[in-house]
C-alpha cells in the first residue's frame, strides 16, 4: 500500500514538474521582443541602445531631428542656443525626420535619451505625442554625464500619466553583463504579467 502511495506521489509530482515547464516553454514562445527606440545627439545613447537591441533581439529605432543637432545647438552655456531653449520650454516639440515606427507589434518599448538638464530631450515628447503607446509597457534608459535618470522619469509620468513606466535605467558605462542582467529583468518581469 505504502509503495502504491509513495508511486503515486512520484507520478503527481512528476506530472507538476512538466506542466511547469510547459507554461515556461509557451512564455519563452509567445514573449515578443522589444522596439529599442531612442534618440542620441553625439552617440553614447546609440550605444546603449544597440547594446539592449542585440541582447533582446528586438527591433532598433533611431528617433532622427528634421534639424540635426550641431555643437552649437548643444552648447549648454549658451542661453541662447537650440537645446538651452528648447529645455527651457516645456512646450518644445522639434519635429522627427521619418514618420513612425509600426509600435502597434510591440509590447516592451525601451525609450532611450541623453540626459539634458535632468530631462529627457524635448524630441522624446514628440516621439510619445506621435505614437499610440497606450498599454505598452515603457522602460526609459539614458546616459549622461553624471546625473540620475530618475528626475526624467518622473516628469515623463508626469506628462503622461495615462502610460505604463517602468523606473528605467542609467547606463553610464555599463558592462555587457550589467545590461544583460537589468534586460532580462525587465523582460522576465513583463512576460509574467
Ligand atoms: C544640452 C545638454 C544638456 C545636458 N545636461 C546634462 C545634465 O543635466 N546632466 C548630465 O549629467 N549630463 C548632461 N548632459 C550630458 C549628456 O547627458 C551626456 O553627454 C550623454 O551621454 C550624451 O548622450 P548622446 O551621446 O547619446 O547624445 C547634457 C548634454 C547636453 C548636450
């Protein structure tokens, strides 16, 4: 009697065990990958981005300005140039090149930007006002010189409340490794939801 139980037992657990796996196989199978957007004035971004882009597999986006950015235009210490301008209103909107990306196939956005004046740039607001990001999942990245991402992100969720943030990410400098680690995080974390 006592081995009829204790085969059962095994049988069962067995029988748990496959269907534990099966729900992780059909998870990896019907996980989408990611758009990687982002926006980048002299490369560093551009870095990241493609980073996360071959790591995920996901599809890469460039965010391009009609009107490329010059040195000039980045010249923090001149109040008067493009991007001291465009920060200091709110209301910016410098016009994108290209016309969409197909968002619509895509649950996980990564949206990523240089830190200007503890902002995400202006054009990042006219990539978001340009797209139906509604129930995507939105996962900021950024680099700067030394400032935090967190400040960005906030005024993002603040704009636009209606949309899914994540915390994002910083990645001065990150290894491979560290990108991979917060990737798969982030990735795992959406196909469990
Ligand atoms: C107009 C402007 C404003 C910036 N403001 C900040 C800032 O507030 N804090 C910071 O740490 N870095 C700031 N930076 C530095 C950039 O965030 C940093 O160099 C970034 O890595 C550039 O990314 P990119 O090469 O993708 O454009 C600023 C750069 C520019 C051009």
């Amino acid at each position: 009697m006592n081995r009829i139980i204790l085969t059962l037992a095994a049988v069962m657990a067995m029988g748990f065990a496959a269907c534990a796996q099966n729900r992780g196989e059909s998870n990896m199978q019907t996980e989408s990958k990611p758009l990687v957007v982002y926006f980048s004035a002299t490369g560093t971004t551009a870095k990241a981005a493609r980073t996360i882009a071959e790591i995920t597999g996901g599809t890469l986006y460039e965010i391009v300005p009609q009107q490329v950015y010059t040195a000039d235009d980045l010249d923090w210490n001149d109040r008067q140039s493009r991007s001291s301008v465009e920060m200091n209103n709110p209301q910016a909107r410098p016009a994108l090149k290209y016309t969409k990306p197909d968002v619509a196939a895509y649950n996980v956005i990564f949206i990523g930007y240089p830190i200007w004046w503890d902002q995400a740039p202006r054009i990042i607001n006219t990539f978001i006002e340009s797209h139906d990001l509604k129930g995507k999942t939105l996962v900021p990245f950024a680099t700067s010189g030394g400032s935090g991402i967190s400040n960005s992100v906030k005024e993002l969720r603040k704009a636009y409340s209606d949309l899914e943030w994540q915390d994002g990410r910083l990645l001065n400098g990150s290894s491979r490794n560290a990108v991979q680690n917060w990737v798969s995080d982030v990735m795992t974390k959406q196909s469990h939801e």
